[in-house]
C-alpha cells in the first residue's frame, strides 16, 4: 500500500510569492488532515477535510492560506502571498473513517526569505 | 484546552544504555495517546496507540505505559543504538473518532556511539 505522499519535499519562495502544496493521502481514506511545525515548536493541527468537506479548520492562521480537496482525493494547501513567518514542515496526514491510527507524510519544508 | 506536554526536551545518551522519556496530557475527556518516532525529512512513524489505563506495549526494544488517571505515558528504549536517534512525539486527539491530533513538542533523543 502507497503511503501519504507530499509534493515538493522542499521550497524555497520569496516574502509575497505565493506556493502550493499538495498532499496524496492513501486511497480510500476519507479523513485528510493538515498540520504545520515551526521550528522549535509542537507540530500543530491546520485543517481536516472528511471527503471534500472541510470538517475543521480552526487551526488555518489567517485568509492567506487556503486548502482544496476537490473531489476528495488529493488535497493542496495554497500560502498567498509567503510570509517570513509560514516557514516551517508542512505535514499531511490520512486516516480511514472509524478506525484508529493516522498516517503521515514526509512533509513539505518551506522556506520563505 | 487539550495540552499534551513531553519531557524532557533533548537526551544525550550512550549506545547501550536504556532510557525513557514522559508525555503527559489532561487525565480528564482522554481518548488516545499515540507515540510516534521522527526523523527530519521522513514521516513520522507510528509507534504505539494507547486507550486504556494500564496498557503497557512493545516493539523490539521500545515499550510504552499509560496511566490516564494521573495523565501521563512512559516511552522506555532499551539498550539504546545510534539508529534510535530521532524525535519521539506523543499526541492526543482532541475527541473521540477521527478528530486531530494535538501533539506535544517531543523529545529530540541523540545516542552517541
């Protein structure tokens, strides 16, 4: 079984260009989460899609940031514009409805300059 | 406000000897703990998933305890190598089901050969 797959694996944008992230959960897990570290800090929780729906998104900064899962297969995060301050490991992770247990990628490392 | 707290923050320690680190997390509305291990630039790894007071479990040379009354788990390595350098997350999910996870900021674990 493919894993949680996430695309790029690093990047490096300017203050004010804009980047998107994608993240392929593993097949026929309805649950998608977003989560973000900040170095030095605890990995924390930024959206979860159940399907196509948004389930939770209180975790999302601010409107610059914007989360798709059209189709509820793959999702993407959009940061626009970058700030300095979203540098960070972006982690996407999946899990399957009613089972316990969640599984994450490798994460995108951003780096805004 | 679901707080999950691990200490301590980083560990030095020589291959060969054992050592444990604590999570703990509010002992009221618990549902879950799971350890994970993580490298930089891989996924974090599932390690263990706790619901009960008491559970003890084990894989390989690493064993976990819970203790949901006083709300904290143990995470014992025994016999540490260089290979078990990594950071040890726990995190609890904020409800029952597939809600996300909050997760403490991990112990960075170094074994020097």
């Amino acid at each position: 079984e493919a894993g949680v797959t996430q695309f790029p694996s690093h990047s490096v944008i300017e203050k004010g260009q804009t980047v998107t992230l994608r993240c392929d959960p593993i097949s026929g897990h309805d649950n998608l989460y977003w989560y973000r570290r900040v170095m030095g800090k605890e990995i924390k929780f930024l959206l979860h899609f159940v399907k196509e729906s948004k389930q939770d998104e209180s975790g999302m900064p601010n409107n610059r940031f914007l989360a798709e899962r059209t189709g509820g297969t793959y999702s993407t995060l959009k940061v626009q514009p970058a700030e300095l301050e979203d540098s960070g490991v972006y982690f996407c992770a999946s899990s399957q409805q009613g089972l316990v247990g969640y599984t994450f990628g490798s994460g995108t490392r951003l780096t805004v300059v | 406000i679901l707080n999950v707290e691990q200490s301590p923050q980083s560990l030095h320690v020589q291959e060969g000897d054992s050592t444990n680190f604590t999570c703990s997390f509010p002992s009221s509305n618990f549902y879950a703990l799971h350890w994970y291990r993580w490298e930089t630039a891989k996924s974090p790894e599932a390690l263990f998933v706790m619901t009960l007071n008491g559970d003890e479990k084990k894989k390989g040379r690493i064993s976990a305890t819970l203790n949901t009354k006083e709300g904290y788990s143990y995470l014992y390595i025994k016999g540490s190598q260089p290979e078990d350098s990594a950071t040890y997350l726990c995190a609890s999910p904020r409800n029952s089901g597939n809600t996300p996870l909050v997760f403490g900021k991990g112990t960075r674990l170094s074994v020097i050969a």
